[in-house]
C-alpha cells in the first residue's frame, strides 16, 4: 500500500449560511470550533439547511483524492457502528479506500464537522468529533501500517491522553511519515509537541501560511523560510493566491496559484492540494511537478461544493 491516513473520521454535512449565523453562534470565519456539548450541536444543526452529506476528515478527504488518482490507500479511524458509521464506512469502500476499523457500538455518535459556507465562498468549520476524537493505540493496525510506504496524520487528531498514544504508536511503527498541522488553532494549542514534530519526527510537513508562522511565532514569511532552511526537512507552504512554497534540504521552489477560477467553496482545499502533492512524492515527481499536481487538484475542488472530485 502506498499511503495509509490516520485521521478523524467525520461525516461532513455541508451547509450554506449568512454571516450572521456566524456571530449569532460564536464562530470565527475561516477556522474550525470544536463543540463538546452534544445537544448543542444537534441544535445547531436542525437551524439550518443541510445542502450535502459526505464521509469526511481532513485526511480522509486527501486519501480519497489519492484513491481517485488511482493510488493504492487505506485509513485508520474510529466511527460508532451508529447510521452515520455506517455511511462513513461505506463512502470510503465506494472511493476504494481500504478501511482499517472495526466498529461496535460506542457510547458517543460518529463524529460530525458542520461546514458552513457565507456568501464570500469561506468556509467555517464546527465539529463534534464524537467518538473519532477517543482514538486509541488499540485502534492502530500495526500490520497495515508497516505496509505501507508512507502515513499521513493530522494535527487535529492530537491531543494528550489517548490520542496522543495512537499517534506515537503510529509515527513509532510508520516507514515515513507525513502531517497536516490542520488549523492555527490547533496549533496554537500544542506548539510545543508541533514544533517537536515538525523539527525531529516528521519526513514530510504540510502547513499554511498562517500556521506555519504561528507554529514557529514568525512576523513575516522570510523568518518561516530561514526556519525551514535551517531544519533542512520537507515542508509543504500553501499561501492562497500567492501560490505554493516547498522548502526541502535548504532548497526552496516556488509555484504560482491557478488562476481565473470560479471560486465556489474553499473545503478541501488544502486536502486536495495534500493529496495532488503526496501522489506525486509517492510516484518520484519533481518537487515542481508534485506542487504543480497539488495546484491542479486545489483548483478543481474549490470550484464544486465539498470536498470530493
């Protein structure tokens, strides 16, 4: 198998809404909240007006992308054996994607992300993440991870604890490993163990802009490139309409972003672009040609609803 993702298993439910919905619940555009409460949540969503429902996660939304360029994949993540879990389940085995988990009835739902769309095509993210989020070193397969060539985790799986643990036990038993620092926030939460990784453990760091300088506390993008240089590891920079920047061993290559588009939803943007970026590091492209792939894919998902090709 070429690549195996470890990553929380949500089931995506699309949703377009007015920016005052955003400030009517506490939200901030272009991040992603986590809920704890779920009859909050469940209230939230009977408000609005579901457009789509898809299986989702970051890194299930890359691995799918990877699957439908005819690459060889599978993923690790927890789902209840509930409604929702069984979809999960079902919408990856439709992408063929091998899924390395077997579900039983939990007291918490399969995890659910709200994806709010405001007219300016942002999208807002508010998670629940159920179950997904008590991922376990249990519910890590050994078997299918030293198979693989490569894993690819999310920084929104971390967290102390459990989590934590199945992380370990993943990055201790990986052949080469791959991360999404997946949001600032989040980030901004666990710098010190992203900083750690991104320095010692990681062979391949994906990041936006905004991430990747507050991980590193940078007030301008040259303090991020004199980072990466200084590191001499594989980190993977999308700045929006500034393009791609790869910082490899010191070296640093550069790529412009598609223009012209007919921007609908930004979901999985930087999934896709993941995604595009990996099968070209999987299938020995250039740096050039792996960022270009990953250009390519960004442009086509953010120009359709969700975060699916």
């Amino acid at each position: 198998m070429k690549i195996l993702g470890i990553g929380n298993a949500i089931i995506d439910v699309i949703c377009k809404v007015e920016d005052s919905f955003l400030s009517e619940n506490n939200l901030t555009k272009g991040s992603m909240k986590l809920v704890f409460n779920e009859n909050e949540f469940k209230k939230m969503i009977k408000s609005i007006k579901i457009e789509k429902t898809i299986s989702g996660g970051s890194v299930a939304n890359s691995i799918v992308g990877l699957s439908q360029l005819d690459n060889n994949v599978g993923f690790i993540g927890k789902i209840s054996d509930d409604e929702f879990g069984k979809k999960y389940e079902e919408g990856l085995k439709k992408e063929n994607v091998k899924f390395f988990y077997s579900k039983k009835k939990e007291k918490l739902p399969t995890g659910t992300c709200l994806i709010l769309i405001t007219p300016d095509s942002e999208r807002t993210m508010c998670t629940f993440l159920g179950i997904s989020g008590k991922i376990n070193e249990n519910d890590i397969d050994i078997v299918s991870i030293n198979k693989s060539e490569m894993i690819f985790l999310e920084g929104y799986l971390w967290d102390e604890g459990e989590p934590r643990k199945a992380f370990d036990k993943a990055i201790n038993n990986s052949n080469k490993i791959a991360m999404s620092l997946s949001d600032k926030f989040c980030v901004e939460r666990h710098k010190t163990h992203f900083n750690e990784l991104v320095k010692n453990k990681l062979d391949i760091t994906f990041a936006n802009e905004d991430e990747i300088k507050s991980l590193i506390n940078a007030k301008s993008f040259d303090e991020v490139i004199s980072f990466g240089k200084q590191i001499g590891k594989h980190i993977v920079i999308t700045r929006g309409s500034k393009g791609a920047v790869v910082i490899k061993k010191g070296e640093v290559i550069e790529h412009s972003a598609a223009k012209d588009l007919q921007i609908m939803d930004l979901t999985g943007a930087g999934d896709l672009f993941a995604a595009g970026y990996l099968h070209g590091e999987i299938n020995n492209f250039s740096v050039h040609k792996c960022l270009e792939q990953g250009t390519i894919l960004s442009a086509k998902i953010i120009q359709k609803l969700g975060a699916r090709l």
